[in-house]
C-alpha cells in the first residue's frame, strides 16, 4: 500500500526544503516503502490551468503536507493563495491534514489569519530549521502508519493486519470456549452470545470489525494458514544430544490449545511411567508415577507456546533427551526479567497479552506469574534436579528426567579425590557444578566435554555454561582446536 502526499507550500519561500523533503521521504527506508510524494515543480510543461492542475493532485492524494512561513502567497480573482486553496481542498475531501508552521516575527497579514485558521482546525507543529522540519515530518508520518497499523507497535497477538474475518474462525471452537470459561473463571459473557460479542469481549473484535491476530491462534480452523511457524516440533533422541536417528520426530498444528494437548502427550508418552501394584484397600486403579510431572512438563509447553515471539519464523521446539526434556521458545525473555528472576516471585509480563488472557481463562495459566516456580516446586517434589532457564535470543527450559539422589549417587565417584589440589580461594565464588567442572579440568587437561559430561552426569548445556563462566574468571584457557587442543589451567 503507497500513500500519494501533497507537499503544500510558496514554492519561492521554501524551494530548497521542498525539494530537500521530497528526497528524504523517497529515499528514507521506512518511508520511501509507503509514501509518494508530489511536487509541482516536477510536473513537465502542459497547457492545463496550474490551478486545475494542483487541486486535482490534492484530490487524488491521501495526504496534505503543509509547510507555513511568513509569505501569503500569490492569489487567485477572490484573494485565496494556492496554498490555502489546497489546504481548503484537502479538508472538503476529508484528507489527511498534517502542517507545519515556520516560527517568524512577522508575517503577512493574510499568513497570520491563514496560520490561525490552521491552527483552530487541525494540530500543527513549529519549526525554526530545515533538521526540525524533517524531523516533525517523520514523527507526523510515523504516527499515520501506526494508527493504520502499517508500523506495528501493539503486540503481535493484539494487531489486526493479517486479514482474518469470522470464516477464518471455527464457531464450534468459540462455543466450546466461552462453557470452559463460564465453568473454571466465571466468565461472565452468556454461553449463548453471538461470536461476534464473544470476541469483542476479550478484545478479539475492534468496532470495525477487525479481528486481532491471537483469534486466529486461538480459534482459527488453520491457524497455519495466517501463522505458519505457529505449529510445534517434538523430537525424541536415543542419546543425551542432537544425533540421528531419532527415536520419533512430529509437527503439531492446529489451534494454541491443540498444540499444547498435543506435544504434552507427546512427552508423556514417550517418557518412564513407573507402575505399582495393586493392594487391597477402597480403589481398583494400580498406582503409577511418570518419570516428569505432568503439571511441570504441560506448564514449560504452555509458556512456550503463549509467550513465544510470533514474528519470528521458528517454531517452539520439544526436544526429549535420554536425561533431560528441553523447550526452546522463540524469542527472548521480555524486557526487565530475567533468567536470575524466574526462580522467585516475579511480575507477570505476559508477550501476548491477549493471548495470554484467554488461556488464563480455559486454565492453562495463571495471571500472577507464578508459572516457572510451579515447575520448580513440581520438579522438587518428584525428587529431581532443579529445572534450569536460558536466555540467549531464544528462552528454554530445561527439566532434568534423573531424580536427585541418582545424580549425586553417579558424581560420588567423580568427587572422591577430585578436589584435591584445587586451591577453595580460587573456586570460593564458583557454584558446585563449576567447581567439579573446573576440579576435572585441572586434574585432566586433556579432558574433553564428552568425557566432562560422562563423569559429572550434566547436560551438554549445563557442561558449555560451567566452562564458558570458568573462562571468564580467567580459571582455564583452551590451547588449540576443540578436537586437538588441551586446556590451560591459569590457577
């Protein structure tokens, strides 16, 4: 979509900056992409009455760009400059009116009523050099793609510019909704309200009629369509790393609801389901207990799914190791949280709001942001290691499948003896895991990070942070390649 602009203005008392903003506009990369501009001065010779000429370009254009100095203008047989005839031409066909006003300490008597008559009818800007003229124009053309939602600064999932209408939504899906959200957050709009009401009350709907981009992902009857990197790739691996061949590999589309259902079944089906026995007592069912907890494994899906980035063309990933379950979710933590913040309380500052709101309300989630400490107290409960986050352009989580005592049962080995010779002032600030990393270091230099990984029991993540921070306090240097090379003890 081009958007044509009338640059407005005596042309002798801005020649240069007429010219200077047509080529800033043309040529700037955001908006040379949405805007045209029009200029008398570049309209060849022709027999046409100039008057006729200008005001039917001001018909055929979207905006009226006016620049104000001190000079009224040449006039026609009623005493009208140009300039003010455009400007009048533009507001009686409802264009866009956007002007901007020279400062001066003084102008001609007819200015001065031209400038005031402006400024009673639409909001205009001053200026006193060309660099604040450019300035206030991009502002101003800046602010008419926003509110056309051509520059988008609402959240992806609150955005109305993906074209989808109330075809693109299964009725059936909305019905289903609202009896869910009646029943488990007391939502207060009638099970039978019209599709159209639903939306609007969850800020779905605008009164235009546009529907924002998260009905789609919440409703859609192929979200893909609008959202292809939408779906979610679950991968299961035989070893503790990316290898081949996997052990299953699926893509889920459908609805956010669907996709979360999906790859949680995914998981538990392909994970340990310890299996008791029978005794007698008041219950026929045989007792079990997954290898994961079910709340903490669908908990790390759903903030993947809900607070992933939608603009990005990757796809949240389930990635199931021989020891470890990892969720990698598009796009990074929101500003002002981190990694270190995730592991007490903390606000809630959900990516996709709306999004967010209406998975609150079919009880995938909670509001208060207490998500990532369930999955930690979850974790703990079945005796496993503390689930662990990452931050680096994209967010994951990692839950460990080995419980606790079986971990440290597998480092008491590696523990006996392998401290000796390691100076405690040296490894003081380093955490448990960096120590034992470091201690195996020294006492082997030739140590590789698949024997580091075999000895200690961690994650190949776990292993490259522990070096990476060894690295950094200046403990170890890495001398040659990674397949040839040594490690260089410093302290």
């Amino acid at each position: 979509m081009s958007f044509k602009i009338f640059i407005s203005s005596v042309q002798k008392e801005f020649a240069k900056e007429r010219k200077w903003l047509a080529d800033y506009i043309r040529k700037d990369a955001i908006l040379g992409r949405f805007f045209d501009v029009f200029l008398f001065e570049d309209v060849p010779a022709q027999e046409r009455n100039a008057a006729g000429v200008y005001l039917d370009e001001v018909a055929e254009s979207d905006i009226y760009l006016g620049i104000l100095g001190a000079l009224y203008g040449n006039m026609n047989a009623k005493g009208v400059s140009a300039t003010e005839q455009e400007y009048n031409e533009a507001g009686k066909r409802h264009k866009e009116r956007i002007c901007f006003v020279m400062k001066a300490d003084k102008r001609e008597q007819k200015q001065e009523r031209f400038v005031e008559k402006v400024n009673a009818e639409i909001v205009r800007k001053s200026f006193s050099t060309y660099d604040e003229l450019r300035t206030a124009v991009y502002a101003a053309l800046a602010n008419f793609l926003v509110s056309r939602e051509y520059i988008n600064v609402l959240p992806f999932d609150a955005s109305k510019n993906a074209g989808i209408t109330l075809k693109d939504l299964s009725i059936t899906k909305i019905r289903s909704f609202v009896k869910t959200a009646r029943e488990k957050r007391n939502f207060k709009v009638p099970s039978g309200a019209s599709p159209d009401r639903i939306l609007t009350a969850l800020d779905l709907m605008d009164d235009n009629g546009r529907i924002a981009n998260s009905a789609a992902l919440l409703f859609g009857k192929k979200p893909q369509k609008f959202f292809i990197s939408s779906e979610v790739k679950c991968m299961q691996f035989f070893a503790d790393r990316v290898s081949k061949p996997m052990a299953d590999y699926q893509v889920y589309r459908g609805d956010v609801f669907e996709l979360v259902d999906q790859a949680t079944r995914f998981v538990m089906t392909h994970i340990k389901n310890w299996v008791g026995t029978r005794e007698t007592g008041n219950t026929a069912q045989v007792p079990t207990k997954f290898e994961l907890p079910y709340d903490a494994v669908k908990e790390a899906i759903v903030n993947a799914v809900c607070h992933r980035d939608y603009t990005s063309n990757a796809s949240v990933q389930v990635m199931l190791f021989s020891d470890r379950l990892e969720v990698l979710s598009p796009g990074p933590l929101p500003r002002g949280m981190t990694v270190e913040k995730l592991s007490r309380p903390h606000r809630s500052i959900p990516v996709n709001p709306l999004l967010a709101n209406a998975m609150f309300l079919m009880g995938y989630i909670e509001h208060a942001g207490t998500g990532t400490e369930d999955i930690i107290d979850k974790c703990k409960s079945w005796g496993l290691s503390a689930p662990e986050w990452e931050d680096d352009g994209d967010f994951k989580v990692v839950l460990y499948r080995k419980n606790a005592t079986e971990n440290d049962r597998a480092n008491e080995g590696v523990n006996e003896g392998v401290n000796e010779g390691v100076n405690e002032d040296v490894t003081k600030n380093l955490s448990d895991k960096e120590r034992l990393v470091y201690a195996l270091i020294k006492k082997n230099p030739d140590i590789t990070n698949r024997v580091l990984i075999s000895k200690t029991n961690f994650a190949h993540a776990t292993i490259e942070r522990a070096v990476k921070k060894l690295k950094e306090k200046s403990l170890i240097e890495r001398v040659g390649s990674d397949k040839t090379g040594h490690w260089k003890v410093k302290r």
